[in-house]
C-alpha cells in the first residue's frame, strides 16, 4: 500500500453534506436576487441542485478550489431549469449566484 498517494486524496464528501451545501448556496443566491419564491420551489431546486452535484461529484470534488469552474459548470447544469422554475431572469440568477458563491 502506497501511503504518499492516500494522503493527497481527497474524501467524497457526505451526501447530508453536499445537500446542505446546496440548499446553503441557493439561500444565498436568493437573497441577492431580491425576490420571493414559495418555499416548495425552493424546495424543488434544491433537489433539482442535489441531484445535479451528485451526478458529477468526481469532478466537483477534483475542482473544489476553482470556483469560477464550479460557477461555469453549474450555470452550464443547473440554471436555466432553477430560472424556469423560479420564474427568474436567467442572467440575473446567474449573477446572483456567482456573487454568492464566489465564482
């Protein structure tokens, strides 16, 4: 067993986890969007968000310190259905979410 490679990698992290980040960084962003959408859709986008992350965690977990990667990917993945969801511009969502998640 080659204990120099153990060291540098890195855990997947929990799913309890990765669903509290995820409901964590869509309050966010809905706090600087200014608006206000029902607790169910809320609720809906973050499942939609979840399933997202999980579906590509690898990768996420490799790119966890790039954010304007994760900012590019999750605009990429997740916005446009969040924004019809949400019944928001999809360039203001967008940009709401890059300035809360540091992207």
């Amino acid at each position: 067993m080659n204990f120099g490679q153990q060291k540098h990698t890195v855990p997947l992290p929990s799913p309890r986890g990765i669903r509290r980040a995820c409901a964590n960084e869509l309050y966010r962003t809905l706090k600087r969007l200014k608006t206000h959408v029902p607790e169910a859709l809320v609720k809906e986008a973050e499942q939609l968000y979840y399933k997202r992350v999980i579906g590509h965690l690898v990768w996420i977990t490799e790119n966890k310190s790039n954010r304007k990667a994760l900012a590019d990917w999750w605009e990429e993945a997740v916005c446009d259905e969040i924004a019809a969801l949400w019944n928001v511009d999809r360039n203001l969502l967008s940009s709401a979410f890059r300035e809360a998640f540091g992207g």
